[in-house]
C-alpha cells in the first residue's frame, strides 16, 4: 500500500481501490476490492448500521454545541506544528511545583505515582476506566476531521478543545494517566495529495498539548512522520511498530515513548507493513496482520519491551489475512474484529490468548474496515468504519460474550479514526 505523494484525481480511484482506499487518497497493494463480503470465515450481521456517504464533501457532527467537527481548509496549522518543532521550551523534564507530577519534554504532567512499574517492572492495563477517547478520522467525501469525543459507555460528548489538526491513520494509546497520539496523515493545503505529520500529542486529564518531543529530526530522536502505524501500551511506555509515508518504502520499525522521548530498539521484528493492529496482553504488545506490497498478511507477533518474536498459534488456526481491522485488550486476551481481506470486508470476531486464536461466533457489527475500537472496563467499544463506499457512525460493545449496537449518537460518520482507553 501507498500513499499518494502526488495530485489524485479523486474520480478515477475507485472507491475501494485494491486494499485500502477509503479515503480515495491510497493505491493498491493487494488485490481487494472492499465490498461488503463475509469473507473468510466473517459472520455478516443483519443489524444494519448507521451509514453517510458524506456527499456533501463535508462532514458536520451534529452535537449539543453545534460545533462543525471537519478539518480546516488550508491544512496550514498542521503544517506549522509538524514542522516548527511545536510549543516552545527546553525540552526538559522536570516535576511540575504546584501538583508534584512528573512532567514530559513539553513541561506537561503526565504520570502519577499509579504508574509505577510493579509485578517486575510491568503496570497492569484494566483500560477504559475513565471511558474512551475518539479523535479524528476520515469522511469518504474527503474531510478530515479534529474532532474530540468521549464515550462512557452509554452517552458520546464532544469536548471541546483546542489540540492537533485535522488527521486520519493516526493512532493513540493510554500512558500514565493521559493518552498519547503520534502523526498521522492529512491533504495537502492545495488539494494535491497527502502529507505523513510527525508530531506527538498528550491528552489528560481534559486538554490537548504538544509535546517537546515533536520536532524537526535534525533537532530529536523520533519516528519519521507517518500514517497506518499502530500503537499500544506497554507498561510504562507506548509502542509504535510500521507504517507508511509519501516518498517512502513501507516502515518496519519500531519506536517508544516513554512520555518524555522517543527511543529505538534494537533488533529485527515483523516485516515492513501498514494497515495492521497491535493491543497490550499482559506483559506483551500483540501485532497481527496488515499489508505490504503483495497483499494482505496474516502474521501475529509479540514484542516484550526489547525484543520481537513471531507466534505460531496453537493448532494452526489463525484470522485470515486482513488490513485495517481492530483489536483491543480485553481481560487477560485481545480481540480482534474485521478488516478487508482478498475477499472484501470481514465481519469476524476473535480472541487470542497469547498462544491460541480461537473464533468467536456471534452475530456482531456488519463487515466493515477501518472502524476504531479500545477497551472500556470489562468490555470493548467499536465505532465507525467503512463499508463499501460508505462511511459509518455505529456504537457497538462486546462484552465477551456479545455484540451489542448502542442508540448513541455521537461522532459522524468515519473512518480511520483513533480510539484509546482513558485511564
């Protein structure tokens, strides 16, 4: 998969050209065609989802305070942010006098004393304790979105705030007691292509800030701007392996954040790819799936914090391959649901223990991909997506046990968006 370093002209990409092109900005490097599909294996649900096709080129969230969620038109204030470095200061860290926290390189504190590493240096994730938090996103008529939603587990509020420009393929993770998002991708400010942001974001416990951490790579230590990354808590830290960027061969690196900076690990780890999912199991960060140039993948792998290991599941059944599905933590497994696999669109729910991938089958979301999806206390919240050449708005939660679709109205609809636990 690719993303466009050049004008598209929208009209002559198909609407789910190949593997990915949700957001008509991405060429193919599979052989999918997206439709709606039950796949390999996926259940179709019969419940049917809330869907915009966004035709008017924009798309307006429709909330108590009216507010018009799409991106700006020029683009310019990403620009600026991903380029100057960000807010200004030292870059040191520090402990902040009035509330005794530590700080991060942006002079913000982040961590409280909860984050402590216990149990040989690894803190538990419960996740969702304080609901989950929504950002951004894509409209399938070519909107980005800045928009900010917290979900409690029954009602979606807007906050409004003030924080990182309009973007989609971005991703966020929970750390200490904020969240923290990395880059992502959004249209140039004259309409010609994409461009891959490299700034890095702290939510919590209410507002956005821009962390030192973001800057010019001559002056930091940090991943090359980029999209279809993914991202996941470790501990103490948060961890980004892949993605993709405009100019750029598929990355498969892997990156750190520990709410200051940015470190690299050494050693070899899952192939380059974009499009795949990561979610935390314990002491583990799970990664499975994705794209490269030939197609869809169907790989799991576990990283420890400083090395990378491929797993076999047990019996040898696993998820077909896919791109663009979710997984989250839940208990002491993770769940993965949907995607786009060589047949189109999944509609399929699994959970692994680490050693094993076993199929849930229940009825659940229709088939969709690039939906976004973190775990909320004992259970898993799933919004959004694409399905076909539509855009989707959908609540649903799994409790383990079942899918449930939730009346909430909240975020339009979407795709692309990054969701993560508030601790």
């Amino acid at each position: 998969m690719r993303l466009h370093s050049h004008p598209v002209n929208r009209s002559q990409v198909p609407a789910r050209a190949a593997i990915v092109s949700f957001f008509a900005l991405l060429v193919a490097c599979g052989s999918a065609d997206g439709g709606p599909s039950s796949g390999d294996g996926g259940t179709d649900s019969t419940t049917d989802a809330v869907a915009s096709d966004d035709s008017a080129g924009r798309a307006d969230v429709t909330n108590e305070s009216g507010g018009d969620a799409t991106g700006p038109t020029d683009g310019a204030s990403t620009s600026d942010e991903a380029s100057d470095g960000g807010a200004e200061g030292s870059g040191d860290a520090g402990v902040d006098g009035t509330s005794g926290l530590p700080l991060d390189a942006s002079g913000d504190a982040l961590l409280d004393g909860s984050s402590t590493p216990s149990d040989g240096g690894v803190v538990s994730y419960d996740g969702g304790g304080g609901g989950v938090l929504l950002f951004g996103g894509f409209a399938m008529s070519g909107a980005g979105f800045f928009d900010t939603w917290r979900f409690d587990g029954a009602a979606w509020s807007l906050i409004a705030d003030t924080g990182p420009s309009d973007r989609w393929e971005t991703a966020m993770a929970p750390l200490g007691t904020g969240v923290v998002l990395f880059g992502g991708v959004q249209e140039e400010p004259n309409n010609s292509g994409v461009i891959a942001l490299d700034d890095t974001w702290l939510f919590g416990p209410t507002t956005w800030r821009q962390s030192n951490a973001s800057g010019p790579p001559s002056n930091r230590t940090a991943p090359q701007g980029r999209g279809q990354y993914a991202m996941a808590a470790l501990g103490n830290e948060v961890v980004i392996f892949g993605g993709n960027a405009p100019g750029f061969p598929l990355f498969g690196d892997t990156w750190v954040f520990d709410g200051q900076s940015w470190s690299q690990p050494t050693g070899l780890g899952p192939s380059a790819r974009c499009n795949h999912v990561m979610a935390t199991l314990g002491s583990r960060v799970v990664l499975f799936g994705g794209a490269d140039d030939n197609g869809p993948l169907g790989d799991t792998w576990s990283f420890d914090g400083t090395a990378w290991s491929q797993v076999t599941a047990t019996g040898g059944v696993a998820p077909s391959a896919r791109f663009d599905a979710t997984m989250a933590t839940w208990g002491d497994e993770v769940i993965l649901f949907g995607g786009a696999g060589a047949a189109g669109n999944l509609s399929d729910t699994w959970a692994f223990t680490g050693s094993t991938w076993t199929p849930v089958t229940v009825p659940g979301p229709s088939a969709r991909a690039g939906q976004a999806m973190a775990t909320l206390g004992t259970s898993i919240v799933l919004f959004g997506g694409y399905a076909s050449t539509m855009a989707l708005a959908d609540t649903w939660v799994f409790d383990g046990a079942m899918w449930t679709n939730l009346p909430a109205t909240g975020p339009s609809a979407r795709s692309s968006a990054a969701m993560a636990a508030l601790p």
